[in-house]
C-alpha cells in the first residue's frame, strides 16, 4: 500500500507531530474502554434525557432527582456519579437522541461515535472544497488534524454534541465565504443546542451585516417553538432558572469555571474563590469589552468574510460564560487556515505561529500533567493569540490577493 505524500517539508513534519498526537488519543482511549462501558462519559446526559422524552416525561427534564434516576437505569455502576450530570442543553436537542434510546446503551454510544467521526471528516472535506489553501494540503494531512485535534477527539470520546455543531458552523463558514449570509446564519441557528456560543457568535456576525437575521431568526424561531411544546412555558422559566442554579452552584462539582476555556475560566484561575458572588457580573463586564473591540475591528468593510468569522469565533469563545475543551472544536478551521497559509513577506512571524498552532493543538492535555498550564495560560496564551492574530492590523481584501487569509 503506497503512503501518503505530503506536499511540503511544513506539512510532512505536522503530519509526524499530529500522528505523535493521534496515537497518544488513541493510547488513552483504549486505556478508558472500560470506564466507556459502564458509562462514565458525557453520552449518559443525552441518552438519559432521550429516554425521558420518550416516556413522557419532558415535564421533568430538568428535575435533578428525575434526571438521577434516568441515569441510573442507564449506567448503574458509575460509582463516582453522586448526583446527575445535569442535562443543561435545550428542551428540543433530547430528541435528537431518542432514536438511539431503541438501541442499548453501549450500542447507541458507538453508533453516535461512528456519527461524530463521519460529521468531523464531512466538515474538513467542506473546508477543503471551499478553500484552496485547505484542498492544496493532502487529504491524509487533514484526516489527520482531525485525528490529533484533541477537542474534537475528547468530543467523540465524551459522546458529546461538539462534532455536530463543528459541522454546522463550518457549512455556516463557507456560506459566508461564498457570500450566501442567509444560509450561513440559518446553519448557526441550527446549533442553538450551544447557544451559549452560537449566541454570542450570531450577534457578533450580525452587527457588521444584519442580513444575517433573516436566515437565523426563522430556524430560532422554529426551535424555540419545538422547545416549548415539549415542556411549556413553565418548563422554560424553570429551565432558565435551572441553568442559573447549576451554574452558580457548580452542579455538584460537574461546572469548575476555572478549568473553562474562556474568560470566565480566565478570572476563575487568577482569583480562585474570592470573587465569589462577583465572579458574574465581572466576567459580563469584561466580557461586554471585548464584544465593543471585537466588533469595532471587524467594521473595516474590506475585511476578508474568514477574517471576520474567525475573529467572531474566537470571541465568542472568551465570552462564552459556560465552555469545556470539546467546545474548542471550533478552532480546528481556523488551525487548518492559518497552517495552510501562504506567509507575506514581512507581515507574519510563521516561526512563532507555528509554535502557537502546536500549543493550540496540544494545551488541552496539559491538564494531565501540569493542571494550572490548562487552567491559566490555555485560555490566556492561545486565545489571546488567536485574538491578535485575527484582530490586529489585519490586511482588506485588497491588499492580500493570492494569499490564504
């Protein structure tokens, strides 16, 4: 069987380093296998609350004792899981899963695994269809990226949502990028599922080009119709109050915000629990800065659209309130870019920018080892350097033909 080429000495030495990275995902998993089984990983929310909706009991989605007993039934012998894990997404995404609670727990888990890889590799194919920066780098090259992207891999492992809405926002990114606003903001809706970052992101978009809002409203609309016929409006004002409980209270340890990637997590590192009550309002006012900068620079109207999304992004990101690893998918376009770049004479420090995307690519596993690596500089160092690198004295359009970004 031939191996794969690779077209440049940069691109064959990042396959080396991101095959070093996907072996070690790969390690630890099968190290995991058993923990999978019994149930341990972030799966057991959704098929927990799948279960309910199909009962009946979506009046309940939001009881924790409710949710205690679902989740029992589902993995009884997770000995570490004292309480739930709260189910703390939207009423409508419980029915996504519930054609998986027809399968057993283990079978339906390795179902939507196979779903999460298919849904990673359909999004870096997209990327490479719309850019030809991303399609002139091998096909094994971006299968890879995939691979060694620890937020993606973590994703899967976890069972978690991430792949689906890395799909969607990159069919929302090459809209944009083909100009197509309507479609993009109605891709992004659809992941309202997260609307803890696809919020901030939406706005953020919609300030530079308000047409945005006729493709997202509708979807929104939609969903938040579905939402509330599933638990009334009852339901929604106790699913508001229920996030607010379980994100002040850190839900029996299952929220730690100085282990977010974002600048809640940022505050939460640097001040440990001193803020304590005034965590919030300094984390929104802090955060309400960086959306004033962030869309006082992304005004220039010849930005590049990738420009502007990306930068959107990362923002929305920091702003999030609520994020963890798996969340930092997102970024995997914007690596992918930035790697695949052609370097302007005289305008990029490609030295530093590669050491950077190898932090990107393996910061979340410093937890493991040095657990305030992750806590502090994670968020500080890369995010604050994805910020610069999209926010800061960025060429128009004009002033970068034939070059990736």
């Amino acid at each position: 069987m031939a191996l794969p080429k690779f077209g440049t000495r940069k691109e064959l030495l990042g396959a080396i380093f991101l095959v070093a990275i996907t072996l070690s995902n790969a390690i630890s998993t099968v190290g995991l296998a058993g923990l999978l089984r019994e149930g341990y990983q972030n799966f057991t929310i959704f098929y927990a609350a799948a279960q309910m909706v199909r009962a009946g009991q979506s009046n309940v989605l939001y009881d924790l004792q409710a949710e205690s007993r679902a989740q029992e039934e589902v993995a009884p012998n997770v000995r570490i899981r004292k309480s739930a894990l709260p189910y703390m997404h939207p009423p409508f995404e419980a029915l996504l899963f519930v054609p998986f609670t027809f399968l057993s727990y283990v079978h339906a888990y390795l179902l939507w695994n196979v779903l999460n890889g298919m849904m990673a590799l359909a999004s870096v194919l997209l990327l490479r269809r719309q850019f030809p920066e991303i399609g002139a780098l091998s096909l094994a090259f971006v299968v890879l990226a995939v691979t060694g992207f620890v937020p993606v891999w973590s994703g899967i492992v976890q069972g978690q949502d991430a792949s689906l809405l890395l799909l969607l926002y990159v069919v929302a990114l090459t809209a944009t990028e083909r100009g197509d606003d309507v479609s993009a903001a109605a891709a992004l809706a659809a992941g309202l599922f997260k609307f803890n970052l696809i919020l901030p992101l939406a706005f953020l978009l919609a300030a530079k080009r308000p047409k945005l809002l006729l493709g997202f409203a509708p979807v929104a609309a939609i969903i938040g119709a579905i939402s509330l016929a599933m638990v009334g409006w009852r339901g929604v004002a106790g699913y508001m109050l229920f996030l607010f409980r379980m994100e002040n209270s850190g839900a029996g340890g299952a929220i730690i915000a100085a282990d977010m990637p974002n600048l809640r997590g940022i505050l939460g590192a640097v001040t440990g629990p001193h803020l304590g009550a005034w965590l919030m309002p300094l984390t929104l006012l802090c955060s309400a800065a960086v959306v004033v900068a962030a869309i006082w620079r992304m005004a220039p109207a010849g930005n590049l659209r990738r420009f502007d999304f990306v930068l959107a992004t990362v923002v929305a990101i920091l702003v999030s309130y609520h994020a963890f690893s798996y969340d930092l998918s997102l970024l995997l376009p914007a690596a992918l870019l930035l790697f695949a770049a052609p370097v302007p004479e005289g305008r990029w420090l490609p030295g530093m920018d590669l050491l950077f995307l190898v932090l990107l690519f393996v910061s979340p596993t410093f937890d493991t080892f040095w657990p305030h690596v992750n806590q502090f500089c994670w968020p500080v160092v890369v995010l604050s350097w994805l910020v610069w690198k999209f926010g800061t004295a960025y060429p128009a359009r004009d002033q970068i033909v034939g070059h990736a970004l």
